[in-house]
C-alpha cells in the first residue's frame, strides 16, 4: 500500500512542475517570481536522490519516479536561468550600446 501511494505521488509531483515551467516559459522577462536559488537546490536534490535509488536502493521504480521529477526541476531551472542570462546580456547589450 505505501509502495503505491509512493507511486502515485511521485509521479504527482513529477506533474506538478509542469506548470511551474510553463510560467517560466511563458514569461516575458526574466520569470523572477520563480526562485532560481530553489530550484536549483531541487534540481540538485533530484540528481541525488536518482544517483541513491540508482545505486543504494537499486529500485526500478524509485529510478523511474526520482527521473521524473529531476526531469521537471532541471526543465525548469534551465528555463530561468537561460532567461536571466539573456536578459543579462540584454542589459549589458543596452549599457554598452
């Protein structure tokens, strides 16, 4: 029971970034509401947690659970910080120009 409940929400939470990446992508600017320095903490925390099922845990769906949701975090953080970097380079491109 507990082996599917884990199920369910993982890929629930998986789920629940997508929408997070779609503000960022959506966004005009430099999507500031979204916190690049949480993200990146969660994208970090993902690759750990996939690195311990992979080789601690050595369970399948653990695996495939821990890659979905370092799949969203990592989606999303690379779409706000590709933006903030343009948006960097746009002010500097306005500030020299």
């Amino acid at each position: 029971m507990l082996a599917a409940m884990y199920s369910v929400l993982g890929v629930g939470l998986a789920l629940s970034y997508v929408p997070q990446a779609i503000a960022a992508w959506r966004d005009r600017g430099s999507a500031p509401p979204l916190s690049l320095t949480a993200w990146s903490f969660w994208t970090c925390h993902g690759a750990v947690g996939l690195l311990y099922a992979a080789t601690v845990v050595r369970d399948p769906v653990l695996v495939i659970l821990n890659t979905l949701s370092l799949t969203g975090c990592a989606a999303t953080t690379t779409i706000v910080v590709v933006k903030r970097l343009r948006k960097a380079a746009a002010v500097r491109g306005d500030l020299l120009g």
